[in-house]
C-alpha cells in the first residue's frame, strides 16, 4: 500500500498510510509497538483522528485475557471443588447430626439406665429396709415368744415343783409318821425282870425287853407262862434266829442281893439280841447267870466248812 505526504517524519506514502488515505470515511484502530512508535507517530495518528492502541499492551491483555481465564477456570474448578466440599459438608453434618442423633439416644437410654439403676436400687433399699424391719419385728416377736414360753415353761416347772415338793413333803411326813409310829412302838417296850429259881434258890437274873406291839396285852399275871407262847398265841409271831453273847463277869451287889451272892461272885452275863421269822426286832434279853449253879455245854457239828453250834 503506497501513502502520499509524511506525518512527523513518517512517509505518508507507505501502504499503511495509502490505505488509510483511500478510505476517508473509515474508521481505523492501529496496533502499534510501544517500544517502535515515537511520539512524532502518535501524534500523526491523532492529527488524523486514528484510534491506536500498543501492541504489547494487547499481548499483555492477551495474556491478563488467558491468565485471567486461567484463574476463572481455576475458580470455577475451586467452586466445583467447594460445592463438592459443601455436598460432602453436608453429608458429614448430616452423618453428624445421625451421629448426634444416636449418641444423644446413646446418652438418653444411658441416663434412662442409670435413672432406673437409682430407682431400682431405690427400691431395693426400701424393700431391704422394709425386709429389715420386718426381720427385726419377727427377731423381737420371737425373742418374745421364747421369753413367755420361759416363762410359762418355769411357771410350770415352779408349779410342778412346787406340786412334787409338796407331795414330797405329805409322802415324807406320812412315812415319817409311820417310822415315828413303828419307831414309838418299837421303844415302847415292855421291860420284864425275872428271877429264874431252881428248888427254892435263884440261879439266873433275866432281863428281856419286848416291843410292845408284840403283846400290847401284856400283864404280870400274864408272865406266869412261856413268854414266847403268849407272844405267839396273841400276835402270830416267834423268834426265828438270835445272837447271843458270853461274857464273864464279877457280880454287882444288886445283881449279887437277888442271887444270894456275894458282890464280886463270878457270874456269866449272856446278852441275846433276837428277830421273828421275817426278820423283825423281837427281843434284846440279859441273862445274868450265877457261876457257882449254871453249866452250858455247846455241841458243834461240822457242815463241810465249819462247825455250827447246837443248843
């Protein structure tokens, strides 16, 4: 393209320019070089009203253009990734509020637990203490009984006691009448002396002492016959064994004035101590017999192992 003229020192006659030139009524925007256009040239292309821009400065559009684009990529894929974040923010908070949901329901079954542990274990001190009560009123209920059956067991021992010691005591008193009786009887006795003679002179003095239940009846005139018939005739009982004991002796004077002796004369004083036939007392008799009359001959028999008297 061929320009005419020059516009501050730039030949107007370039195709540039020519071109230009040709189309009055055209509107031009010039992209120049920073760097290579002078202000000679600017001026020129303001002169003929020609819009301009640098070169360079559309580069570097370009590039703020691309750069720009870049970072709106960027952002976009930032948003995509923040929306992501934010969909998976809300699944975790949806998971969180799941998971709250199931540990506040965690944490309520465990207070309903421990709630219901505290009103068991509540429960179970009411019914331990109402139990304990119960065990303390049977304990002291029983420890009640016990004393009143005690009681009652050593009123009843007392009575029955009381009861034995007092039948105890008739029994006693009624035996003890009876052995006082017997015993009455026993040493109320008779006491009978008697001076055995032979042809007018006294040989034995005879003493004999008979319970008087044995002859109650019993008189002097009585004693002219056989002691022992008149005791067997009246009460049914005989002298079944006696002992009897020899014994020498100096006469007293008494025992000497009934035998016709004198006081110190040898005698032989027999005690004979005799039992009825069912072994009752039956006589206790001293024989005082004067030595000078009186001879006993004792005749012994062997029964294989000793001998045995025969009177």
């Amino acid at each position: 393209m061929q320009t005419t003229g020059t516009a501050g020192g730039y030949d107007l006659h370039s195709d540039y320019w020519g071109l230009i030139s040709s189309l009055p009524d055209a509107h031009f925007l010039v992209m120049i070089e920073r760097k290579k256009c002078g202000p000679d040239m600017k001026e020129a292309l303001a002169d003929a009203g020609i819009f301009y821009c640098y070169l360079n400065l559309l580069l570097e559009q370009s590039r703020e253009n691309q750069r720009l684009h870049e970072q709106l990529q960027a952002a976009q894929a930032a948003l995509a990734d923040k929306a992501i974040c934010i969909d998976q923010a809300g699944s975790i908070a949806e998971a969180s509020l799941q998971l709250n949901g199931i540990f506040q329901a965690a944490e309520r079954a465990c207070q309903q637990y421990t709630e219901n542990i505290v009103r068991l274990s509540q429960h179970q001190q009411v019914i331990c203490a109402q139990r304990e009560k119960e065990s303390q009123e049977k304990a002291l209920q029983i420890v009640a009984d016990a004393q009143k059956q005690a009681e009652d067991a050593t009123t009843a021992a007392q009575k029955q006691c009381d009861e034995m010691l007092k039948k105890a005591k008739a029994e006693s008193q009624a035996y003890w009448d009876a052995v006082s009786a017997k015993i009455t009887s026993i040493t109320n006795e008779h006491k009978i002396c008697r001076l055995r003679m032979a042809n007018e002179c006294p040989i034995l003095l005879e003493t004999a002492c008979i319970p008087t239940y044995l002859c109650p009846n019993l008189s002097k005139e009585t004693l002219n016959d056989s002691l022992y018939a008149l005791i067997g005739e009246h009460t049914g009982h005989m002298p079944g064994e006696a002992t009897e004991t020899y014994e020498a002796i100096n006469l007293s004077s008494y025992d000497a004035k009934l035998l016709s002796c004198n006081t110190g004369d040898a005698a032989l004083r027999i005690t004979r101590i005799s039992k009825n036939t069912v072994g009752q007392f039956f006589e206790y008799c001293t024989i005082i017999a004067r030595g000078d009359m009186n001879k006993y001959q004792i005749v012994l028999k062997n029964n294989g192992i000793q001998y045995t008297r025969v009177m």
